[in-house]
C-alpha cells in the first residue's frame, strides 16, 4: 500500500466532507473540503485526486 492514497468521507444528505491521508506519512491526514453529495461531485473529487501509479482508498 505504499502507493495509497486514503480518501475518508462523512456522508451526509447533500454534502460529503473529504480528509485525506497519503500512505507513508504516518498521522498526516488533511481536511480536503466538502462536495455536493452527487456522482458528478464525486467523479470530479476522484479525478482530482488521481495520479497515475497512485491507489485511491475509499472509506466512510
């Protein structure tokens, strides 16, 4: 997993709350914002966290 990023979300009704933490950074996870709680939102939150040779990990 060290290519990892880690995406968490609080899901609410109409917005999600996004933190993340990249693997190897032990304890550094950043608040990256809120998104509208629709797939275009979260098509864009995934594009813009994208990297080739990069894992997105989702929890929530």
């Amino acid at each position: 997993m060290e290519n990892t990023r880690f995406i968490g979300l609080d899901i609410h009704k109409e917005r999600i709350s996004v933190a993340v933490a990249e693997s190897g950074r032990p304890g550094a996870v950043e608040y990256h914002g809120e998104i509208g709680n629709d797939p275009g939102a979260i098509s864009k939150l995934c594009e813009r966290l994208g990297r080739p040779g990069k894992t997105l990990a989702f929890c929530y």
